[in-house]
C-alpha cells in the first residue's frame, strides 16, 4: 500500500498602471510552499493467509519554500525591460545550503515602433530585438536525504534461518557529502523576431548558451584505499551553445484558397567544462569532453583472405592486434594503427593517451527540425506535418545488431539480415559469401564486436508525423439536418 500527498499553497499579488498613455508598469510579488510525503507499507502473506515476513514501512517527504518577484515596465510598446528574483530553499539539502537565490532579466527594442522606420512600414510590420539573462536552480538528487548518512537493511534477507527464517541483516552507511547544494542553471539569449509583407512572412532567431553549473557529477576519482564507494557531489559544470530557428509564410490565392508552410530549425551542442577527474581517463568526464561523443577504432575493412590478415598482422611488429582478441583470420576485422605505434590498442585510455582510439560520431541529435504544411480551399482542409534529426551518430553493440554476440549460443540472435556475414566455404549450406558486411561470427563480446567506424549507423531521418485531409459540410446542409 502506498500513498502520496503534495500539498501547495501559494500567495501573491499584481500591480499593474499605465502613466501618460505609454508608461506601462506592472510588478508581482509572492510566496510559495510545498510539501510532499509519501508512505509505503507491505506485508507477505501466504496463500492460507500467514503472515511470512514482517510487514515493510517507509515514510519520506521534502518542504520547498520560494519567495519571488516580478517587475515589468514597456515605454510605448517600444523598449521592454523585465526582471525577476526568485529565492528557493529545499530541506533536501543541509543546512546553510538549502537556499539558493535565481536572477532573471531580458530587455526588448521594436525597431518598428521608432517614427524613422516609418517608411518601411509597409514591407517590415514587426523587427524587435531581444536579450536575456536567467538562472534556475534545480533540487533534484538521488534521494530525498542526500545529506544524511543512513544504515542499510532489509527484512528476512540474511544468508541464515534461524529458526526457519532468514534473518534481517544491516550494514554501515556510505559516505555521504554534508556540501550538497542547488545545481544552477544559467541561460544568456539573444533573439530577433521579424514580420514582413504584411504579416505574411514572420520569423524569430534565437542564440543561446546556457551553462548548468554544479552539476552532481559522477563521484570523484579517488584512490581504492578509501575502501568504500566515493560520496557524489557538486562537481561538474556543463555548457551548451546553441540556436532555435523559425520561419512562416502564410497567405491566400485564387480568393478562395489559404495556404500556410512552416519552418522550424535548432541545434545545440554541449561540453564538460568542469569535472575532477586527474588522470583524465576516458571511462569519465574529462573538461573538454564533448556531450556525447563516441570513442571507437577506425576500420579498414573485413580481411577477405587469410593472406590479407597476415599481411596486415605483420604491419604492426609490436604486437598486432593481440590486445583485442587472438587467432585473427580471414573475415576478421583489420584495424587501422592510428597513432602509428606497430600494434592496436587503447593506450592508457586517457585524453593524452588513448592510443588507437578516436572520436568517430556523437550521439546527440542535431538539427532538430519540423515543416509544417496546411490549407484549406471550400471546406476542404489538409495538413502535412514532418520532423526530424539531420545529424545523429549511433551504435548498437548487441545481439540485436551484430547477431552472434552475447558470450554463448543461447545469447545469439539470428534474423534474416545477419546471414550476411563471411564465408569462404563455397561448401557452406548458406553458400560462399567473401563479401559480406558482417566479419566471421564470433561468441565473445570483444575482437571482431569493438566499437569501430564500420558499423557507425547514421541515425539521421524524416518522418511524416501527422497527415491529415478532412472536409466540412456546407451550413447549407447541416442546417436543414439540425447539426
């Protein structure tokens, strides 16, 4: 049985004037609360109704309280000047960090509105530019009590019965850290918005870099003698660059026909730009990391022969590419030596060292986009809306994708697709196949499996995500049928 309660209460005020017909003046002030708790209990029963373990309870909850405002002020819908302050403490942190304090501001100028734009009011309708400046904190951790050391334990789990039951067991906390506190999220913009041709043609461009600050990181590299996981804690700052794009014509012909496209566009990439991590080793962020990125070999290609391999073995005197697996053959994959060291291997995987490895795509998606088409002519309506990611680097090191993969046989997957793999058996049931896209098949998760610029999938696409074609009935008709 579990139940959950969030209770809310939030108190404010507005005030709003106009001086001299363009004076526009408004401000807001309030105050906020929350608390939420939430409660578990079970208990297992036998199927006659005997009570087996002891029943299992837990109660959590966190306060936020906010104090915030907002003041606005336009001088004849020409220059827009907005600022907010917002303080915010959670009991989720301990105290002296609980409270974190969030400033916001954005100004705007309308181009448009000034009387030495007048003569391009009929072609320019709207030209304002924008700027801003914001910062957000978020609470969010792991756990409600990051900030508190608490022992573990776990009813009728212990490796012993006494008296024909297991025995609850506990054991001592992990290290915690008592300098927990908000992560900050801080936003710069800069924007334009644009209409033209009578509002036919409209738009808005946005640039942003946005830094998340504080970040709880993955824990610090610390030596093994510490004996115990590492504590998690503000360690980490993110930083994002990036721009929002966004353009529309919509208008009528033939007097009867109406027409709209539009056109949306973004992009945005991010870096670590600070993380402790001494040996920059790759396993972890490193500050320069880019969010992402995909450390892998470059392939030259599947050996066609068993010659091809030995000769490709024999240009790397300094261990071939013993490091990955052994018994290299024709169909196996044949590495490139980036770093020109005679053999193929990962170095010491750090940033300075990484041997062989190389940076061979990003996850991230990248230029998002949308194109939104409607019309409508004599009651007939259509719409035609597509999205998609113009950049995106995958790949899928699993069964699903390479097929014998997964340690045994009973960890393979064999789908039409995956009996193209090498062959030089012109014998073979499946037949000769010295060409194939997949190396040999192999039951271990390494040599021929390595993330490697061969099988990189370009995750890009395109879909239709909405079509839609519709037709209204004249009033005409539906009135004499009472719809």
């Amino acid at each position: 049985k579990q139940n959950k309660r969030n209770y809310l209460l939030d108190l404010y005020a507005n005030y709003s004037h106009v001086f001299n017909e363009k004076h526009n003046f408004s401000a807001m002030g309030g105050y906020g609360w929350q608390h939420f708790w939430k409660k578990f209990d079970a208990t297992t029963f036998s199927p006659e109704g005997k009570e087996l373990f002891s029943p299992n309870h837990y109660e959590s909850e966190y306060y936020l309280l906010s104090f915030y405002g907002r003041l606005n002020y336009s001088y004849d819908n020409r220059y827009m000047i907005t600022a907010t302050l917002r303080s915010d403490a959670s009991s989720r942190f301990a105290k002296g960090n609980r409270w974190g304090l969030f400033p916001s501001f954005s100004i705007g100028y309308n181009i448009a509105k000034e009387a030495y734009f007048e003569p391009l009011k009929p072609y320019i309708n709207t030209f304002k530019l924008r700027a801003s400046y914001g910062s957000l904190g978020n609470q969010n951790t792991s756990s409600y009590y990051p900030t508190y050391q608490a022992m573990g334990f776990a009813n009728v789990s212990g490796s012993w019965l006494i008296n024909g039951q297991k025995t609850n067991i506990a054991w001592p906390p992990s290290l915690i850290s008592k300098a927990l506190t908000w992560e900050e999220i801080r936003s710069w913009n800069i924007g334009l918005d644009f209409s033209l041709l009578n509002n036919r043609f409209t738009g808005s461009f946005d640039y942003f870099i946005r830094k998340t600050l504080n970040m709880i990181g993955p824990a610090d590299e610390l030596p093994v003698i510490l004996g115990t996981n590492v504590p998690n804690t503000n360690n980490t700052d993110l930083q994002t660059k990036g721009f929002e794009l966004e353009i529309a014509w919509r208008d009528r012909a033939f007097n009867s026909l109406n027409y709209g496209i539009r056109f949306v566009l973004s992009d945005a990439q991010a870096k670590i730009t600070r993380y402790s991590n001494p040996s920059r080793t790759l396993n972890k962020y490193y500050a320069g990391m880019k969010w992402g990125q995909i450390w892998g070999y470059e392939s030259i290609g599947i050996a066609r022969s068993d010659d091809q391999m030995l000769e490709h073995l024999a240009s790397l005197p300094n261990g071939g590419q013993s490091s990955l697996g052994s018994d290299w053959q024709a169909g196996d994959i044949m590495f490139k030596d980036v770093n020109k060291d005679g053999r193929i291997d990962t170095g010491a995987n750090t940033v300075e060292d990484h041997g062989d490895l190389v940076v061979i795509g990003n996850t991230t998606p990248r230029f998002n986009y949308g194109i939104d088409i409607t019309a409508d002519w004599k009651g007939i309506d259509f719409r035609l809306f597509l999205q998609g990611v113009g950049k995106r680097d995958y790949f899928q090191r699993s069964k699903y994708f390479f097929g014998s993969i997964g340690g045994s046989k009973w960890g393979t997957m064999v789908l039409k697709q995956h009996l193209n793999y090498y062959r030089d058996d012109p014998d073979h049931p499946l037949g000769l196949n010295t060409n194939s896209y997949y190396p040999r098949p192999h039951l271990d998760n390494g040599k021929n499996y390595q993330v490697q610029s061969m099988y990189l999938q370009n995750a890009a696409y395109m879909r239709i995500k909405n079509l839609q074609l519709g037709y209204t009935l004249p009033s005409r008709i539906t009135n004499k049928i009472g719809i």
